[in-house]
C-alpha cells in the first residue's frame, strides 16, 4: 500500500516537472525569436578634426573663434522676398532712313570791281569771268627819260575757285639796240616772273601767265617795266598797254 502511494507521488511529481519544463519553453520563446532578428546599430558620427591653425600677420577676431564656430552668414535678400528679376535689355532703336543728300553745288569764282591806277581802267565781263585793263603810262624808255615804271592794281574774286586757273595775258611792245637790254617783271599774289630781253628786239610783247585761283580771294598784281641801256647813246624801250584775264 504503501508502495502504490509512494508510485503515485513520483508520477504526479514527474508530471508536474513536465509541465514547468514545458511553461518554461513557451515562456522562452519570445525571446529567442526577438534574438534571431538582426537588430540595426545605430552609427556613431566621429567628431571632425579639430582646425589647423594657421599662421598669419594678424590675429584672428575671437568673434569668429567663439565656442569653435563661424559667423553667420547675413541672408542676401529678406525673408519672403524674391530677386528682383533681370528685364532683357532691348535693342537700341534704328534711326530712321534718310536718303543721302548732294553736297551743295560749289559756286563758280568770279572777277569783281577791280582797283586801278589813277591813268589805268579795267572793264570786268558781266558774269565775272573775265576783265581787260589798260595802261596809258606803263612804258620805259631812253627816249622819253625813264628808266623804269611800276604801277599795281587789285581784283577780288569770290565763290569757290577750287580747279580753276586764270589766264592772264601782257600785251606791249619792246625794243632793244644791240647796246641796251629791257626787262618786264610780273608779282601776283606774292609770286614773281621777270623776263628779260636781250639786245636787238623790235617787236610786239606778248606773255601769258596761268595762275591757279585755289584759295584766292584776290588778285595783287604788280608790273614793272625797265631798260638797261649798256652805254650812254644806247636805245632801248618797254610797255604794257593791255592786262586780259580769263577763268578756266
């Protein structure tokens, strides 16, 4: 009797022995599971290396050192507002088309009222174009006891006279023995042409001068006449009766 008790309590112990064993594996298990699942480690930053410091002229401002920060950067535009835009740049305007214009015509140079000697005239062509002067007294001579005459006389000329000339032609008479020599002596504007007769001329002067009117505005004229008698009886005789001019 005693016996089937003592069966009965080691089975019932044995039970009860399973059952802990088996509370305890299903207990466990959760556990185990949440053990099997790869967990995520969480990444550590590593600190950023200290600043080298550098070695310059002057000291840095311990504003920009304070607790190993920098400045803040001061916003470009304010808070809530956007950069004005850039308007394309318009193309400057074409003027309007104008056809091109001549050039004025340039006025053709013309003679005005010329200005003589007292025993001279001078006449001028209507259109300015031409004159003729005569001289009464222009002459030298060794029989009539002068050596030498000049006389002058002045002729404006207006417009343009860029291109043209003016032909200007001495008309007299000359005579010369074998002892003596004459000589005529032209000066316009400045510039001077003299021409010399040699012993034995007995015949009408004729000289033609081209003067260029370029720039002119007028007409200086000198003209002398001279003889040079080489011994004391020696004949010789000079004059201009007659200036013509004409624009070419």
């Amino acid at each position: 009797m005693r016996t089937r008790h003592s069966l009965t309590a080691a089975i019932i112990a044995l039970i009860a022995i399973l059952i802990g064993i088996i509370i305890s594996l299903l207990a466990g298990r959760g556990p185990i599971a949440n053990a099997e699942e790869p967990t995520t480690t969480p990444s550590v930053a590593e600190p950023a290396p200290p600043p080298i410091p550098t070695r310059t002229g002057k000291a840095s401002h311990p504003s920009n050192q304070s607790h190993g920060g920098s400045r803040p950067t001061k916003p470009s535009t304010k808070p809530g507002t956007n950069p004005p835009s850039k308007q394309p740049s318009k193309p400057p305007a074409r003027p309007p088309f104008r056809p091109p214009v001549d050039p004025p015509a340039a006025t053709p140079p013309r003679l005005g009222t010329a200005t003589m000697p007292s025993d001279a005239d001078c006449a001028v062509s209507g259109d300015g174009q031409a004159f003729t002067a005569r001289f009464s007294s222009l002459e030298s001579g060794t029989d009539i006891g002068r050596p030498s005459r000049t006389q002058k006389m002045t002729i404006p000329v207006t417009g343009d006279g860029k291109g043209k000339n003016l032909l200007l032609t001495l008309s007299g008479y000359v005579f010369t023995e074998r002892n003596a020599t004459a000589k005529l002596t032209v000066t316009i504007n400045g510039s001077t042409t003299t021409i010399a007769y040699q012993p034995g001329h007995d015949t009408e002067l004729m000289r033609s001068l081209d003067i260029p009117l370029r720039n002119v505005h007028s007409l200086r004229i000198t003209i002398k006449v001279e003889v040079q008698p080489a011994v004391k009886d020696a004949d010789a005789y000079l004059n201009v009766a007659a200036l013509d001019g004409q624009i070419e």
